[in-house]
C-alpha cells in the first residue's frame, strides 16, 4: 500500500489497513515492512499524545541540524537515515483467528521523519502458521 506521509513528521496508524489484511486468514503472523532508508514501523499506543511523544523524543535524540554527514536533501537529512536504527523498517504481530493480537492500547504505526519524500510504501505479508 502507499501512504501519503506530505511534508512533515509523521506518525501514521497503520492499523486499520493491517487488521483488514489479516481478516479472514486464521492463525500466523503478519509482517510489516517499509522499504525505505528513512522511514520505520513501531508498535505504540497512539492517539494520546504518543505519535508527538515520539517525534519530540526522536528530535531530541536525532536534531535536525547540520551535524550529520549524509547532507543532502532538508537540512538535518542526514538523522532520517539513522532513524530506522532506532525505529526499525519491519515488525511482527501474532495473528489469532485473523484478528490481530495486540494489546489494548496497542496500534501499528508507520514512523517517517524524511520531509523530502511525501510518498511511502507499507508491505504487509502473512505467514500462515
């Protein structure tokens, strides 16, 4: 699927699309995968402040500024393609019933800080078990 991510920092809830991929296909597990350099997948609750939790805790940890050494593109570039190191380009989710296993306040969440590229690809894939 593609996700339009525009311009800015994002965090988008992928959840919805993931659990109508899984509808149907009993027990397994769904992979979530993103094939970017800059662009990751995360499990977290959202909603409640946490998608700006995140950006604000990965702007800290990664500014966005002139200290990296890939550079180009927006000025700090460069940490969008450390991030996925933090927040890794693929996820697992147990499927039971073809309904997804996660908790509560659980949401799957595509997390992209490269404002230069405003078009992401999610793959899911299911592996019957």
């Amino acid at each position: 699927m593609t996700v339009r991510t525009g311009r800015r920092e994002r965090v988008h809830d992928l959840t919805a699309e993931a659990a109508r991929f899984v509808s149907g296909r009993g027990d397994g597990l769904l992979s979530v995968f993103v094939p970017h350099a800059t662009a990751g997948v995360a499990i977290l609750e959202l909603g409640s402040g946490s998608d700006e939790d995140l950006l604000a805790a990965l702007a800290d940890l990664l500014p966005a500024d002139g200290r990296w050494r890939h550079q180009h593109g927006s000025p700090g570039h460069g940490r969008s393609h450390v991030m996925p190191a933090f927040v890794p380009p693929s996820l697992t989710v147990p499927v039971f019933g073809g309904r997804l296993a996660l908790g509560t306040w659980q949401s799957i969440a595509l997390v992209d800080l490269n404002v230069d590229n405003p078009d992401r690809t999610v793959r899911f894939s299911f592996l019957p078990g």
